[in-house]
C-alpha cells in the first residue's frame, strides 16, 4: 500500500527535485503540493509547481496556494541571492511550458488539515521552505494537524554553520517564530538540516548523464540543475557540485534508515544576530518525551544512487 505525501513547497531549482523524487517513488502517493513564498514569490511558486508536474507528465496532481509573508510580516521580497541561486523564475529561467492549472481553491492550510484528518498516520508532510504553512496549520487546529503520521522537513543547521549567517539556515531564517512554533508543537519532526544535505553532491558528470537519456524532462532538469551549480561555483566553490537539500529530505521520508538522526526538543531562536539558530531547548532538555529528531549523518553513496536511480527513470 502506498503512503500519501504532501510537498510543502517554495518551489526553486531542489524543490523540482524533490518533486521528481517523489514521482518516481513507489512506495508513496504524492496527493498535492502546497506552496509559499521563499525561493520565489507565492504565486510563482504555485505556477512552478504546475509547470514541473506538466514536464514530468502527473499535471492531476492538485496545487495550493499557501502562505506569502512570514508570520510576523506583511509582505515578502525575494532576496537578490535567492534569484542569483535558482534564477528570476526560481527554476534556472529554463522556459517550461505553460500548465494548465488544476482549479484549486481550497488554501494550502485548509487542504494539510483536511488531508490529515483524512489518511492520518498514513500522511507524510514534507516541507522544503520555510515553515509558515505550517505554523498556521497549528495556529488554526492543531488537534487534526495531530493525526499525521511524520513531519520532515529541510532546514536548519545543528552541528555546522548556517548558510545565510553563521548561525541560520534559509528556509528557518525565512521565518524563525514559525519554526520555533513547529519545534514546540509536539508533532513528529524530523529535521534534515545542513548537517546531512552538504553532504550530498550532484555534479555536471551527473547532469550529462541525464541529458544524455534525451527526452524533453532529462534535458530540462540536466539545464536546471546545471544553472543550480553554475550558481554553486560562485557561493560555494569548495563543494564542487550542489547540495540535494530538498530531496533528501523526501528520500528521509521514504527511508529513514538513509540517515543517523540525534533525539532533541529544539527551538529557534528568534532575536538578537543569532535570530534563526536551530538549537537544543534548555528549558525541554529533561522531557521524557523527545518529539524532533535530527539528522546528523547520511548514507551519501546509498542515497546519490537512489537518487540517480529514481529519477532517472522518470526523466
């Protein structure tokens, strides 16, 4: 039987990733995709979504549009960084083909809290921007957001430096009061920090390989990803290829036994320069119950060859 998933979404270059890594899973049923700003601006996020799962030949698979700003703002620009990364479009300006839209008009939040309250434990959460979605899912209901069965997200940074400050993570610092609201929820998280996604390194070598399959959807991911390390040479030359950061944590989803994780309550900090920091909670430190785990090593050879694998058979 197949587990349901829902990506939750800012969708740039590894957010398309992370949606073909789940296309090519069996073992899950991806149900929908909600979106939020991040990478890119909501709206656009929304129409990424769309356009990839056109490419990748699953347009049913429903959209929502979800959070634009963070919790404590009133709007969202999208850091110059972020469009230098992914591109102005937020998917390597890689011209895909305009999809047509699905028609939804429930909200994202709506949609994660209906899905819960429909699968359960059956339900996997996968968030791969910041956590805005989230944190007003547990401001609305939290009792049904309760019944899923995990909550994985990319974000954060334990055991090594953030990427935006030497302290915070992007996707976290985005949005650190709705972090520490998911980090002080009592869900089951699992955090797929920066500890384990710099780990895992995806090469032009790796691109040639699936333009060399030839169809459309190879050759516009091989550009995508391509862009995605051309960008990587520039900010973060010393890795010599680009970080997996969002379909590693759909692969955690999957198969848990691809990462070593570190039981620990953690909460963000959320003023002073540490603002964004992801870190043991000293006032949860002796709880008897520890709801977030931590990824803190990572089966790289295993996982590149899944990856590999998985998507290359979509493509």
């Amino acid at each position: 039987m197949q587990h349901k998933m829902i990506l939750d979404l800012d969708t740039g270059i590894d957010d398309a990733l992370a949606i073909a890594y789940a296309l090519g899973s069996p073992e899950i049923e991806l149900i929908g995709i909600t979106s939020e700003y991040g990478n890119v601006l909501t709206e656009r996020s929304v129409v990424n979504s769309q356009q990839i799962l056109n490419l990748l030949q699953h347009p049913a698979v429903p959209v929502y549009q979800g959070a634009g700003h963070a919790l404590n703002q009133s709007d969202f620009s999208v850091l110059p960084i972020s469009a230098e990364i992914h591109g102005q479009d937020g998917v390597g300006d890689i011209h895909l083909q305009q999809a047509v839209p699905t028609g939804e008009t429930e909200s994202a939040v709506d949609f994660l809290l209906t899905a819960c309250q429909q699968y359960g434990s059956d339900l996997t959460i996968v968030a791969t921007g910041p956590m805005t979605n989230l944190a007003l899912a547990i401001q609305k209901d939290l009792p049904t957001l309760q019944k899923v069965g995990q909550i994985v997200i990319m974000g954060g940074a334990l055991t090594v430096a953030g990427n935006v400050s030497p302290f915070a993570e992007a996707n976290i610092n985005q949005d650190p009061e709705a972090a520490d609201l998911l980090f002080k929820s009592g869900l089951p998280v699992t955090m797929v920090g920066l500890d384990v996604t710099l780990r895992t390194l995806f090469t032009k070598a790796d691109t040639a390989e699936w333009r060399a399959i030839g169809t459309e959807a190879a050759i516009k991911y091989a550009d995508m990803v391509d862009y995605y390390i051309k960008a990587y040479e520039v900010t973060s030359p010393h890795l010599h290829g680009c970080a997996l950061h969002d379909p590693l944590a759909v692969a955690v989803a999957i198969d848990p036994s691809l990462v070593t994780t570190f039981p620990l309550n953690l909460t963000t900090e959320t003023t002073g320069p540490s603002r964004g920091r992801t870190i043991g909670d000293n006032l949860r430190l002796e709880d008897s119950t520890t709801r977030t785990q931590v990824c803190v090593q990572v089966d790289t050879p295993r996982f590149l060859n899944e990856f590999k694998t998985r998507i290359g058979q979509l493509l």
